[in-house]
C-alpha cells in the first residue's frame, strides 16, 4: 500500500461508508455533504433514513480503535495511533 493513497485530503473523495451487522443492518454513507445512517426495514427490503446528520463531538473523553493489525500499518500511522491513547 502507498502511503500517498492512505494519506489523501477529504476533499479528494467521491464517496465513504460502511455497514453495521447485528441485531439491525445499517448502512452509514457520506456522498460529501454530511453523514447520515440507514436501517433496513427487512419487511420493505429498504433502508431508511434512521441517523440523520451524524457528527463527532469536538471533545470527546473515549478511544476506540481495532488495533488488530497495528503492526501491519506504517510508522507514521502507528505513531499517530499511539499519540490518541
């Protein structure tokens, strides 16, 4: 991997997401202009606008991160890693 295409401005990106399954099936999707959540409905076999808007607070008192592969990832990005604990 080029540490050029992890590193890239926000601005560059077209689209992001993921998708949360447990209980429920959510689908968390930013074209650019805001992030909002998804829930299917499994009777409509939709998803439907559940989180509208979601934000990060600027403060925050908790760190959450899978540090699963922490040794697989490069210098700069470990050392990122390890300033937010």
């Amino acid at each position: 991997h080029n540490l050029d295409s992890f590193l890239q401005r926000g601005t560059k990106m077209v689209a992001a997401g993921y998708c949360l399954y447990s209980a429920t099936t959510v689908l968390v999707l930013t074209l650019g202009s805001g992030v909002h959540g998804f829930t299917l409905d499994p009777d409509k076999q939709k998803f439907l606008q559940t989180h509208p808007n979601i934000r990060i607070p600027d403060v925050g008192s908790l760190y959450s991160f899978n540090e699963a592969n922490y040794r697989e990832f490069s210098e700069p990005v470990q050392q990122f890693l390890t300033s937010m604990k």
